[in-house]
C-alpha cells in the first residue's frame, strides 16, 4: 500500500478541507479554532476549482474560503516555507476579504466579521503557543475596537507532546501532522470528523490521478523553497561583503572581522525573529552554536 499523501500540502488540504462534499470538516475544524459562543453549523464554501494551471503556478494561492452560518467570511492558507512576510501578507488579504464585500454606494452595515487562519509549518511568532489570536485593541487599556478583524497564526512545530487531545484544535494539528500516528488512529475511533478526514486522504493517496497532481504541485513548491532559499543565500552573502567594507574603511583587519562579525549578529538576529533553528542559523552566519544561543537568550 502506498503511503498517504501528506495533509499539509495545500493541495491536498484544500481538497480535504475546502470540499463541497465534505462540509462537515471544515465546520468541525472553524469551531475548533474559532471556538464561537454560538456554533456553527452551516459553510457555504467558495473558490473550489483546482485546475491544472493553479497547481503548476507557484505564485497560487490553493486557500480555502467560505462563508458560515454566523454570517462571517473566513479564509483559511496553509503554508509550508517561511517566506518572511506572513504578518503583512495576511493583513493585505484580509483587506481584500473585507472591502470587496461592498459594491459603490452600499452600507457599511453590510460588512461581515473577516476572519484569516494561517496555519503554519514553522515557528513565526515569538509567542510560545501553537495558536495565536489577534484583533484590533487600544494599546493603553486593551479594549477592543471590535471583533470585525480577527487573524489567527496556528503553528504546527509549537504543538507540544502531551497536549490535550480532547481540544478539537489539538486534534486537527495531529492529523495535519502526522495522520498515520496511533494519536490519530485513536481519534478516527471517536471523532466522525477526523474519521471523514481520514477516509478523504487516503481515497486520494490511492487515486493516481490525485497523487500525480500532487507530485506536480510538490515540484512546484519546490522550486519556489529553492528559489527563496537562493534568495537568502545572497542576502546573507551580501551582509557578509558589506562587513568586510566596513572593515577596510577602518584601514585595520580588526575592523574587517568586526564588520563582518557585526553583520553576521545582526542576520542572527533577523533569524532568530524568523523561528530559524540554531544550527541552521550558526551554519548560515558562520557564528559559533554558544553566540547563537547567546542570543536567543
């Protein structure tokens, strides 16, 4: 038997997720993370079509959008690779969401409550929690102007062992991350969600139609991790060429390693914000493991 194709893809999780024929999901996965005081209990789920021509463009967005019985607009995106950009590039869509809702000369009182989830497979925040909830607040007595904006960042990396699986929103994080563990198995048993979750993913692993669509669309996303990987290989180099410039104007070679070694602080530091790993870091800038740790500190 072939192994399950992985959930986390956005291809795949918005064919799971983002399915007209499975809404039972995606409300079961909204209540969980919204956690509303009245459930939901209908979505009317939009932007379905998956042709061949969005999986093949790496520039897609294969999000999920719906509308729900509590009269709120909800976008759901998943990402892989941090791009460095998740905060603003989430804020600009949900100011798309929330003014295309209105035609010239309409009522603002026809606004809807706009809601984004941007599910992680990195650490992004500096925040501990796995999941992280952010809405507009006066910054000296922290009242809420209103719950009209509201953006959630989960972070798959930062679900702790041993969380409590009994919160629905635990479970969908370890279905997303590995929907083959004994924590999932155990959860199909008692939750016809995960089970209708479950079912989907592995109908879809063994469809070889499915599965070439999703190695087109895991070439594609490879391209764009290289891409933004050369990217930051530059980046870093060029910090580095900066540092010895700054050095050769002091005339000394100390000052060559202390520009350089200045720079490469500062490109840590930028990284350590990005939830980059230490080794990776130490690798990247040619700091020692101990000064990383030092800084993350």
């Amino acid at each position: 038997m072939r192994g399950l194709l992985d959930p986390k893809m956005d291809f795949v999780f918005k064919n799971i997720f983002g399915s007209e024929k499975h809404p039972n999901i995606l409300i079961s996965f909204l209540n969980a993370t919204l956690k509303p005081k009245d459930l939901i209990t209908e979505v009317e789920i939009k932007n379905t079509d998956l042709n061949k021509g969005y999986i093949e463009d790496k520039f897609s967005r294969l999000d999920v959008k719906a509308t729900t019985s509590n009269n709120e607009i909800i976008n759901i995106e998943i990402q892989l690779k941090n791009e460095y950009n998740m905060i603003k590039r989430s804020l600009y869509y949900w100011s798309k969401l929330y003014s295309e809702q209105l035609n010239e000369g309409e009522d603002y009182s026809l606004l809807k409550r706009t809601i984004c989830i941007n599910i992680l497979n990195f650490k992004y925040l500096k925040t501990r929690m796995f999941h992280s909830v952010y809405r507009m607040k006066e910054i000296h007595t922290n009242e809420e102007l209103s719950d009209i904006q509201e953006i959630h960042f989960i972070e798959i990396p930062k679900l702790e062992d041993g969380s409590d699986e009994k919160d629905m929103l635990v479970a969908w994080i370890e279905f997303l991350k590995n929907p083959e563990s004994e924590k999932v198995r155990s959860l199909e048993m008692s939750v016809d969600e995960i089970r209708e979750a479950k079912d989907e993913l592995i109908k879809m692993s063994n469809d070889d139609t499915q599965r070439e669509l999703y190695e087109m669309r895991a070439k594609t996303l490879r391209d764009k991790i290289s891409a933004l990987n050369e990217a930051e290989r530059k980046g870093i180099k060029k910090g580095r060429e900066e540092g010895r410039k700054e050095g050769r104007k002091e005339g000394r070679k100390e000052g060559i390693e202390e520009g350089e070694k200045n720079k490469a602080i500062e490109i840590a530091k930028s990284l350590i914000n990005l939830g980059l790993d230490k080794e990776s870091i130490a690798k990247s800038t040619g700091l020692d493991l101990c000064e990383v740790e030092k800084l993350m500190n």
